[in-house]
C-alpha cells in the first residue's frame, strides 16, 4: 500500500492489478440508481396491467349486449328492407354496411349510396357523419354498379335510398371486440 499525505489527510492506496488480473465481469452489487430503476419499471408494468380499456375493450357489458343484438337480429321481421349501419370515416366516401333482416353482421355489405332520390340523414342535417354507427331500416335497392372508391382504391356496389328509417342512435358494435377506429383502415364486421 502507497500512502500519501496532502492537505486534507492522509490517504493509502493499493497498487493498481497486474492487467491479467483485472476482472472482465463488474461486482455484483446492488446501487441506489438501479433499486430506484428496478422500483419504477414494476411501479410502470402495475399502473399500466391496473388500467382499464375504454370504448374499444370487451368486457362482460359488451358480451351481454351482443348476444341481446344478436337475439335481435334474429327476431327481427322478414320484408323488402334492408337493416343498415353507418360506418363514417372521413377518409372514405362509402356510406356504410347493409344486411338482409335476420341476417348476422357477418353477411353485411359496405356500400355507397345513391342520393338522388334521398339524402342521407347526415347530410341532410348537414353534418356529415354526425350519425356513425347508427342503426337504420332502410328502403330501396341496388342498382348494379360498382362504384370505384379512390381513397380505398376498391369498388362497392351502389344502394340507391328511398327512405331512411332510424331503429337505434347507439346500438352495441358490430366490429370484433378491441376493436378501434382508424382513419386509414376499413374495418369488417365481425363474423
């Protein structure tokens, strides 16, 4: 040992390792910074597995009132009409998906609609997709064209209205549990 004498005491040294006897691996020892780290990474995994998805979660809510629409869907009245729901997303010109009465979401269309017999309701109100997700009976038929879509660049068949019908302004969703809207992403029904 080395000891050295200066203005505030003396202090003893050791003498630096030979570098072949440097170890390659640091001590194992526990420091303050890395408890607190340790500490603050479980305190983030707790507080993010505690939280609740809202809107687009599934719970046991969601669960009942699918099968409540799906007990629904399948009571509901055979006749020349059409069960629609809008799908709004900014991006796209399309109106939304249409179904056949007792038919399941699954076998539903999107489609475009043809207003020159009926306004749509939103833009009626002039407010467009002021009623996303609304649930209509709706009157008319197809007229056989595809109508190209540039923003999705994909055809759907062309629904020409005769009347608009509103059944329910916020019936439970027809998209697969989780399920989130995305401005770029066309969703599906679920199945």
């Amino acid at each position: 040992m080395e000891a050295r004498t200066g203005r505030w005491g003396t202090f003893r040294f050791r003498k630096a390792p030979e570098r072949s006897a440097i170890r390659t691996c640091p001590p194992r020892t526990v420091t303050l910074r890395s408890l607190f780290q340790t500490l603050a990474l479980a305190g983030a995994a707790l507080l993010l597995a505690a939280c609740e998805t809202t809107g687009g979660g599934y719970n046991r809510g969601d669960e009942a009132a699918r099968l409540a629409m799906r007990n629904s869907i399948a009571q509901e009245a055979p006749g020349d009409y059409w069960v629609g729901r809008r799908y709004y997303n900014a991006n796209y010109k399309f109106w939304g998906y249409l179904r056949r009465p007792g038919q399941l979401w699954g076998t539903a269309q999107l489609v475009v609609i043809n207003e020159q017999t009926t306004l749509a309701p939103d833009r009626a109100l002039g407010n467009l997709g002021i009623d996303n997700n609304s649930e209509y009976r709706i009157r008319g038929g197809f007229t056989g064209i595809q109508v190209y879509e540039p923003a999705s660049n994909r055809f759907y068949p062309e629904f020409k209205v005769t009347k608009f019908e509103l059944v329910n302004s916020n019936p439970p969703s027809i998209f697969p549990p989780g399920f989130r809207a995305s401005p770029t992403e066309i969703a599906t029904p679920e199945r």
